[in-house]
C-alpha cells in the first residue's frame, strides 16, 4: 500500500538532481525522493520494516566521539518505545511501549521458500533485531493487527490533548530565530495557512524534520558552508558542514522472477474481511514479507552485512510504481510493464554501508523552493559500491537456483534495457550497466546534520545534538546519524527520539 500513499497529499514529492552514476533509466536521470508530509513524518508513508541494525553501528559512532551512543547505550532505548508482538531474543525487546512490533500473516509460498533456500545454503533464520543479525527472516512490522502504526499515531496520539502540548498542522518552519551576539536560538518564524507567525522558546528550538527538512532549515537561518549561503545573501551566522555526507541505501529493484504460482482468486469482501481481521494482502504496506542480511566477499567486519535481500512476493506494481519512482517510459515499459503481467516476486538488492557520499543544497533562500538533493550514489573512485551490489545480485540470483525456489519454478525475467542490451545478457558489464541505469535508494537519507565532535570532520552537532556554536539549539533525527546503519532507518530515528527526550530531560 505504500507504494499509493507515495503518490498523494502526504509525501513531498522531491527529486534529486540529475545524476551521473545512477538513475539514469528514470525521467531526466533525477530519482524521486519520497518523504512524509504529516505528523509522523516518513512513518506515515513507509514500508513499515523495523530495522534496527547492526551492533557494530552503534559502537562505531561511539568510536568517532560521540559517547553514550554504543549499543549497550542505545539499545534500551529502542526497548522503551517497543510493544513487541513476536517471540524475539530474550533481552532485546520490550513490552508496553508505544510502537506495536509484529508479523504480517499469512506466509506466501515465495517467502517460505526464501527461508527454505536459505536453510538449504546452510543460512541460519534469526531475530535480526536481537543477538546477531547475519541470516533470513520474516519481517518485524510496525503495524497493530495489520493496520500502519506511525509514529504520530503511536506517539503524538496518546499525548495530544495533554495541557502543555499545542500540535499546530498545515505549517512550515521557515527559519531559526538566532541571537547574532549571543548565537543563542530563541524561536522560529513559521507560515501557518498563509501568516507568516513567531514562536519563542523558553528553553530550546528543536530541528526534527527529516534528513532534507532539517539541513534546509539550517541554512535558511544562516547555519551551514559560508560560501553556499553568501551566494545566496543569507547571512552567516554558524559555518557549519550541513548538506554534506549525504547518504542513502541505494537499491536494485529490477531483479524480477516468474514462478508458476498463480495467487488464489479472492472477492472484494474476502479481502475485506481478511483486512479487518488483521492479515491478508491489504494488511501489509508493499508486502516485503521477508529478508536477509548477507556479507559478500567484499564484506570488511566480521558480523556486520555489507548486502541486505528483502522478499517481496507481490507483482501489484501497477502504473504507480513509475509515478512514485519516477522510471521513464522506456524503463518501465521494458521491465514493469512485463512484471504487471505476470506471476512474479522480486528480490530487492540494497547496499547497506555505500563508499559513496552526496549533498544537500539550497536552490534559493526561499523556503518555498524544495533543495537540491544530490546523492551521488554509485559514485565512489574506487567502484566498491557498484561492485558490492553486483555481488548481491549474484547472492540473490544463487538464493533463487535452490531446490525451494524450483518448486515455484522460478527463473529470472529476461528484460534487459535498451542501453544495456549490447553487453552480454548476465554477465558483469550487463549488470554494472543495469545497475547504472536502475539503481535507486529506500528512503533512508541519512547524515546531513552528522554528529561528532569536530565540525572540521564534518560534523554538525555534538553528541547532545546540540549544534556546535549555537546555543539551545538541537538536531534529532536521521540527520544526524554519521554513516548508514546496517537496515532500515525508522527504528534508529525512534530511538534517537527517545534518547534526545532523556537526554533534555536529565538536562533540566
């Protein structure tokens, strides 16, 4: 459902720039950029995978200055947010709290046989939000009885009619209001249906829009690479490296199989039904039912995947697949429209730790103008990226020739794009060019307002979240994460939500 709500009122439908090195099968090589436009932001439009990643992520932000953010510092933070519904490892999930945590049902026979292939590789099936993550799984879903749970509904809901709370929707902040002696943050200007109004702050001014929202704002208010904002007469107040180290899970999502499994004919009313009931195919957002964690041989540390595999056994893409990602005529019509017709499941192929890294920019001082958004993905001088997701089609394309992928008689579908049919059909030149072509992200923008100590290495607020030279000022969001952690991103921006509230709270 997901891939629907990519195409309403409630995402703010940006697109990258052109690019040089991706996306280059989508219409004028820009890439859409979906991100939630509402109270609970992204979570309100995304596949609802909970992800939390890999202990390792956490000890290295840790290591690069940022003390309190190991995993033994995080992790009973995503314990206090969790309500979870599966039976998970023993001491790594959490009951009671906000955010419901539980599996779609019922199983497709793709996914079983994903699993079953995975068994027969000698691959162990694990609670990848638990003791270790290298392995398959189903999907820990954050939905209650099959119906999305954001993190509006699961957090601002409960609270909203709380005195000491005032929600204020169909607004835009539009600038930081900053001391230019005191370098103190005391509000911000907001246009609220079409007045332009101030809030103050007694305490502090807290950023939390988003990946792209966040650095925006930032150099809207003067805060941000003092070249970029002279050229565009906002006047300097912090020199900051916002817009950079812009990172993202880039993705394959092309690798397509036709089975001889044709899904049993249901009515209107048995759909229904089914969905009110919690399960069936309406209760899941894109029916990415399964995945798994993979170290290629180009992995660098021991435990810690380089390649996520999701499962998606549904061909239900329609003509919103081209809307929401923005694939051109030829592209879709070369490979999507073939997948409509047919009985297929995909395996998504994402890199998880890309070399690569890009920029976020102001198209104007206007708040109104969307940024520049240049991801640079598949970038890297040295190939590393493109070369690890040409291993993770290979790892897919071994997971797929199993005795449990042969019952569904799976084989991959022949739809090679125009610029890539001169290459020979499966060899690495023909998969680096549909890599080129094809490659996009899963809307996990990351590490635009990074933390660490030392703004000359790139950061942007100090282990607080506080930006370093301004006063009462704080970033929490996904902005700040140094490097992509290994899987899904709205987990992580939970618990830096709960850690920053406990961090204010002990503060005051």
């Amino acid at each position: 459902m997901n891939i629907y709500l990519q195409s309403s009122e409630f995402n703010w439908n940006y697109n990258t720039t052109p690019q040089t090195t991706s996306c280059l099968g989508m219409f004028n090589q820009e890439c859409a950029y979906a991100s939630g436009k509402g109270l609970g932001g992204s979570s309100i439009i995304n596949s609802l995978m909970y992800v939390r990643g890999n202990k390792e992520d956490y000890d290295s932000w840790c290591r690069q200055g940022n003390p309190g953010w190991s995993f033994k510092d995080v992790l009973p933070f995503f314990i206090k947010s969790e309500n979870c519904q599966i039976h998970g490892d023993e001491g790594y999930h959490g009951e009671g709290g906000n955010l419901n945590v539980e599996y779609h049902e019922p199983d497709s026979p793709q996914l079983e046989a994903f699993i079953e292939a995975n068994l027969e590789l000698g691959r162990k099936v694990v609670d990848y939000n638990g003791k270790e993550q290298l392995g398959v799984a189903k999907t820990q879903m954050n939905t209650i009885h099959g119906r999305r749970d954001s993190t509006g509904n699961a957090f601002l809901k409960p609270a909203s009619n709380r005195p000491n709370l005032e929600i204020l929707t169909h607004s835009l902040a539009t600038k930081i209001l900053i001391n230019s002696k005191t370098k103190a943050a005391y509000g911000i200007i907001f246009s609220h249906k079409g007045q332009l109004l101030i809030a103050k702050a007694e305490k502090e001014v807290i950023v939390s829009a988003g990946s792209i929202g966040s650095p925006q704002l930032l150099m809207l208010s003067g805060i941000g690479p003092r070249d970029h904002l002279s050229h565009l007469d906002i006047p300097v107040v912090k020199s900051l490296p916002v817009g950079n180290n812009f990172q993202d899970h880039a993705a394959y999502y092309a690798l397509h199989f036709v089975t001889n499994y044709t899904e049993p004919t249901t009515s209107l009313q048995q759909n229904v039904k089914e969905y009110l009931n919690g399960y069936g195919p309406l209760a899941i957002s894109d029916s990415r039912q399964g995945l798994g964690f993979f170290q290629t041989k180009l992995a660098k540390i021991p435990g810690v995947p380089d390649i996520e595999l999701v499962m998606v056994p549904s061909n239900s893409t329609t003509d919103f697949m081209q809307r929401a990602h923005h694939y051109s005529d030829v592209t879709y019509n070369t490979i999507w429209r073939k997948v409509n017709a047919s009985n297929t499941f995909t395996l998504l192929v994402i890199l998880l730790h890309p070399s690569s890294r890009g920029e976020l920019r102001l198209k104007s001082s206007s708040p109104y103008d969307y940024p520049l958004i240049n991801p640079r993905f598949l970038s890297d001088s040295n190939d590393e990226d493109i070369a690890t997701m040409y291993e993770g089609i290979k790892l897919a394309l071994e997971i797929v020739n199993t005795n449990a992928f042969r019952k569904l008689n799976a084989s991959l579908m022949h739809a090679p794009l125009p610029a890539c049919q001169d290459h020979e059909y499966l060899s690495r030149e023909y998969w680096y060019c549909q890599l080129r072509q094809l490659t996009f992200h899963v809307f996990h923008p990351v590490g635009t307002c990074k933390m660490g100590p030392d703004p000359t290495k790139g950061a942007v607020v100090n282990h607080e979240l506080k930006v370093h030279g301004i006063k009462n000022l704080r970033v929490a969001d996904a902005s700040i994460i140094p490097e992509a952690t290994s899987g899904h991103t709205n987990a992580p921006c939970i618990m830096i939500g709960e850690k920053v509230s406990d961090m204010i709270k002990n503060g005051n």
